[in-house]
C-alpha cells in the first residue's frame, strides 16, 4: 500500500514538486526513483561505483518513496553521499544501515566519504560512525 505524499516512479526520472525532472540512466542496473518535493534519494553509476546520493530532507516519506522503487531486494551500495542532506530523522539512519548491512552480507564495505553536519551530528549522537568508513 502506498503512503500518503509517497510519489511513484516510472522510468529513468524523479518527481520533485509535482513536475518530472529527466535523468540519465548510467545502466540498466541503476534506478533513478522518485521522491518528495523536499528531498530526495538516488543510485547512481559511477564507474565501477555503486552511489547512493542523499539530499534535503531524509525523513519517512523520502525513504518510503525510495523503497517503493527498491521492493524486497537487497540494495548493496559501495559509498553513500550525504553532502547535501540538510535534515535526518530516524528512517534515514535506519535506511543507512540497512544498506551498510545488505552490503557487508555481499562481503563489501558501504563507505560514507561525503556528508553534511546534520548527518554527522545524527551518526554522532547515536554513536554510529565507527558503522561508516570515510575512506
């Protein structure tokens, strides 16, 4: 069932605001899903690396919108970029380590080499960035 403010993804691009934004798909494996107007999550190519690109606000219906594109598969992720996370609650840390989770199980590191300070603050608080290499 889809939560209320959940938007749908169809195809290569995001929806941000009620308006479609175009995005490339580097390849068939990589999904560009969609998300609310005030934050949203991808999974980009690059090279050889898997990046699961945060920004704005990480909240309930961000992430839920995300794992709607994401249903019951494992997403394994080699770094995480947060740098333009501005707010992270509580299902934004969850979705971080399930992802560091998932990816440790397919015997691979998920590094977090770029994040902003409210994601910092979060993993800080919480004691958890001994969970995130930087490198």
């Amino acid at each position: 069932m889809r939560r209320r403010g959940a938007a749908q993804a169809e195809g290569p691009y995001s929806v941000r605001g009620g308006h479609q934004h175009d995005h490339r798909v580097i390849t068939p494996e990589t999904s560009i899903p969609a998300g609310p107007a005030h934050g949203h999550i991808t999974v980009e190519q690059q090279g050889s690396e898997r990046v699961l690109r945060l920004c704005g606000e990480i909240d309930a219906v961000t992430v839920d919108a995300f794992q709607d594109t994401w249903p019951d598969r494992p997403l394994v992720v080699d770094s995480i970029d947060a740098s333009q996370v501005t707010f992270m609650a509580a299902a934004g840390v969850g979705l971080l380590l399930r992802v560091a989770r998932a990816t440790r199980l397919a015997g691979r590191v998920t590094r977090l080499p770029r994040t902003s300070r409210p994601v910092d603050r979060v993993l800080e608080v919480l004691e958890l960035q001994s969970r995130f290499p930087r490198r």
